[in-house]
C-alpha cells in the first residue's frame, strides 16, 4: 500500500489498526463542527440566550470552564492509562460520556429563561469535555502505530479524515435545515434532530475504531497513581528535563490560541462582519473543512519529507497570511479566500502539532505527554478567543482588529519554535524509554 509504506508503520502494525484509528477522528469531527462551530453555538445566542447582551460571553465561559476543567484532570487520566495499560478503555468511556451529552442538548430547546441557559451550559460544558479527553487519548496511539518518519502520513490520515467526518455531519445537518426552514420549521424543531444526527454519527463511527483498534500497551502498575492535581505538578516537574518537548507545549500554546480563534469565531466574523447568512455561513464551514481535510493529507506527507519543524514553520506563516486578508477584505468572494486558505492552515497545523508532539513523547508515557499536550490547547482555547472578545470590546466592537490582532499569536508560535531540536528532544524521549529508534 503505497500511501502507508513500510518505513510508515511500526513493526506489526496493521493497515486496518492505522484506518481503526483515523476513524475516531472521523468520528468525533462532527462534534466540533456542528456544535461548536457552525450550529449549536449560533442556537444558543440567538435561540436559547435570545440575543441577550451577555449571550456570547455565556458560550464562551462554557467553553472556557470545560477547558479548564480539561487541563487539569488530563495529565492525570492519560498518567492513569498508561500505568493500567487502559487507553481504549478511558477512550470508549469518554466517548459514550460525548454523545450521551450532545444527544441530551436536544431537549434544551424545550426549557425556557435561566433554566435553560443553565442547562444548554451544563451540557456543553460535558459535552466539550468528555469530547477533549477523547482528542487526547487518540493522539496517544499514535507513537504505537507509527514510526519516527511516519507519525506525519499518519496523524495526516487522521485529520483529514475528521474533516471529512465534520463535512459528513455538517452536510445532513445543512441538509436536514434547509428542509425544515422550506417548510416554515422553527430553530427550536430543527437543531434539537441536528443534536441527533451528530451524536449518532459519532457513536456509529466509534465503534469502527473499537472493534479495529488495539491496546498494545501492557499495565506498568509499579508506576503508583496520584490525585489530578498533583499528577498535573508531577508531571510537568517531570517533564522539564525534555526541554524541546517544553519549548513545543509553549509553542503550542501560542499558535492554537490563533486556532481557537478560527475555530470558535469564525461563523459569527462572517455574518457579523463580512454578511454571510445562516445558509452561507454552513457551506463557508462545508468548504472550510474540504480544504483542511486537503490540508492534512498534504502536509502530512511533506512533513516526513522536510521535516516536523519546517512544516510547522510554514502552516504558522500561512495562518499570519489569513489574518491579514480577512482583516482587510470587505466582500463575500475575499472573505471565501482567506477561509480557504484557514482550512488548509488549520489540518496542516493541527496535523502537524500532534505528529510534532508523538514525535517527542516519551514512548512509553504518551498518554501522559499528550495530557500535557491537551492542556496546553485547551489553555490556548481559553486564552485565544477571550483576547479576541476583549479587544472586540475594547475598540468598540471592531472584529477586523481582533482579528488582525490574532496575527500576534503565530508570530509567537514562530518564535517558540525556532529553540527547538527535533533529534535532540527525540533522543531525550527514547532515552527516557530505553527504546530504540
């Protein structure tokens, strides 16, 4: 199979265990893309919240305190699979934990006034949650399956198949509103079965991952457990004599809070600022991921070619263009060109942060790393989009500054990358493991 060859995969590793695990991002794509992005979040401040003047502040902390919550148990979970050998275990729990929450944000609508606004943040707040504690231990496989030259291909195939995932789900959904708004539906009838078909799809393409995927590690049970907290603090003691690896979680920091941005702001920047419509605004999210999901498959492959640094160079450098040219562009066709050029930027980013971030694990504690990884995106999720609000705020509620001003997060992310020394934080992780190249 020439898009996996030999030197891609570890030894015993097979074709359908790589295919099991890009299918979790298939999975769990439609999650973000429905409801934090395209659907649910706009419901809650014009429908739930009614437009109040503290309605997107409200989405917001949501989000913002289930990451919080996320960067603290984290590293505790991941320490917690690894020393029990439990990966897909904690993964399978997680999972059923996301789509009991998203299939129970379809009956939000039928709450009114504070009891509902309560509700649909408790629920996201689970939801969101449960949702990252999978995006991390899924990352954690891939030191597993793949070798040192092809974590790229591999975390690649996973993120391009989440954005076809996303566009999947995205794509009933649109369906499914153009239908009822044809027919005179309310929001409150069609979002609630949109809650549905996303938790549905996800449930169904988890179990591919399931029934695919094994659990190759062996308990290390010797290693004693702590408490969340303090597995936080051991494990960032821990992990400062992996210089590199800390230089990339600051790295990471920085760029994904430009991400985040993107990710939770996009729909509201086109129909605030540049006129979208409802309908406009979903196609733009459709379109958004195709060139993500292009972006990953790409970048995945050239960065085993020019190597994790560079590639993760070049996606930074792409993102600072996208801000520029949606800061500056006033009409709906240039707007479309600066989203393009975001999709791309986001599955070649993201792509690469996690190949970046296996690559530099320890392998033998990859769960535990990749909490550390999970912490510092969900810290970059709070901080990106509260920078933005704040400087919307403050300038009188001019987006094309916030938006610029996101710019100053992947110049950041530039700079924290260029101390790093890719071979010399490997050597460091397979030291720590006694593991060869």
């Amino acid at each position: 199979m020439s898009l996996f060859p030999a030197s891609a995969l570890r030894p015993g590793v097979r074709k359908r265990e790589v295919f099991g695990w890009a299918m979790y991002d298939f999975a769990n794509s439609g999650y973000t893309t429905v409801v934090i992005t395209a659907v649910f979040a706009a419901y809650f401040v014009g429908g739930i919240a009614g437009s109040a003047p503290w309605a997107t502040f409200a989405w917001t902390a949501a989000l913002a305190i289930s990451y919080a919550i996320v960067m603290v148990t984290m590293p505790a979970i991941g320490a917690w699979s690894d020393r029990h050998g439990a990966k897909k275990r904690a993964l399978m729990w997680s999972t059923a934990a996301c789509v009991l929450a998203t299939l129970s944000l379809a009956v939000t609508p039928r709450f009114s006034g504070a009891a509902g606004v309560a509700l649909a943040m408790a629920l996201v707040i689970l939801s969101n949650a449960f949702y990252s504690y999978g995006e991390s231990l899924t990352g954690a496989f891939l030191p597993e399956l793949a070798t040192a030259e092809g974590m790229g291909k591999v975390s690649g195939w996973g993120w391009g198949f989440g954005y076809i995932g996303g566009m999947l789900a995205l794509g009933i959904c649109l369906a499914y509103v153009l239908w009822s708004q044809s027919r005179g539906l309310p929001a409150s009838h069609f979002v609630p079965v949109t809650m549905l078909i996303t938790a549905t799809l996800y449930g169904v393409a988890a179990c591919v991952t399931f029934v695919l995927l094994p659990e190759r590690a062996r308990p290390r049970l010797q290693r004693p457990g702590q408490g969340p907290w303090a597995q936080l603090r051991s494990t960032f003691q821990e992990a400062r004599a992996y210089r590199d690896f800390m230089w990339l979680l600051a790295c990471t920091v920085s760029y994904q809070a430009g991400v985040a941005v993107a990710i939770t702001l996009a729909a509201i920047y086109a129909e605030q600022v540049i006129g979208f419509v409802a309908q406009e605004t979903m196609v733009l999210i459709v379109v958004l991921n195709l060139a993500a999901a292009l972006g990953a498959f790409v970048f995945g492959y050239l960065q085993d070619r020019l190597g994790h640094k560079l590639s993760l160079a070049g996606t930074l450098i792409a993102w600072i263009g996208v801000c520029v040219i949606a800061a500056s562009v006033t009409s709906k066709g240039g707007f479309w060109w600066a989203a393009a050029l975001a999709g791309v930027s986001m599955g070649s980013s993201q792509s690469a942060g996690r190949a970046l971030t296996g690559y530099l694990a320890p392998p033998d504690r990859a769960a535990e790393f990749f909490g550390l990884w999970t912490f510092a995106t969900r810290l970059a999720s709070i901080v990106g989009p509260l920078s933005y609000g704040a400087i919307t705020w403050a300038t009188g509620g001019n987006q094309r500054v916030a938006i610029l001003a996101t710019s100053v997060f992947f110049v950041g992310g530039l700079l924290l990358l260029l101390p790093i020394r890719i071979q010399r934080g490997r050597d460091a992780a397979l030291a720590a493991s006694g593991a060869s190249r």
